[in-house]
C-alpha cells in the first residue's frame, strides 16, 4: 500500500488508516470500524524510492482472521497501485 504524500506523521498515519479501511471494505469486503483498529504504524526506514510495509493491529482476533481468509481477493496491482489524491 503506497504512502501518502501528507507532512505530519499523524496525517500519514490517519491517511494510511484510511486506506486500509477501504481496502478492508472494497477489495476484501470485510467490515471494519476504525475503532476496531488498535494501531497502524509503517515499518523501516522513510525512503522514497521504496514503500514501507503498513502493520495494522486489530482489537477482535475474528477480524484478523476474516481479513487472511479473504487474503486471496487482493492482486498486487491493487496493493501497489499509487494512491488517487
């Protein structure tokens, strides 16, 4: 999932957060709130040349697993596609 283009951490990390809940809704047509999520952080280091991978911590276990059962629905054209501002 590419990285968004804001200036503040709290923006990238709130506009990531909106980006794995579209994902969730649309590809893998999983509901989820955002206050199902605990946290949501990028790894590694900041580079422009690479995307860093999203870590996602979710509140219900049953969640985390209805997203890897639905796993499958995704394409890498979709996961790396760059995010439409």
């Amino acid at each position: 999932m590419p990285e968004a283009k804001e200036i503040t951490k709290e923006a990238v990390k709130k506009a990531d957060l909106k980006e794995f809940l579209k994902v969730c809704t649309d590809v893998l047509e999983v509901a989820i709130e955002e206050e199902e999520i605990k946290t949501n952080y990028r790894i590694g280091k900041n580079d422009k040349n690479k995307t860093r991978p999203l870590v996602v911590t979710l509140t219900d276990a049953g969640k985390k697993r209805e997203i890897f059962t639905n796993l499958h629905k995704l394409s890498d054209e979709e996961i790396t596609a760059p995010r439409k501002e």
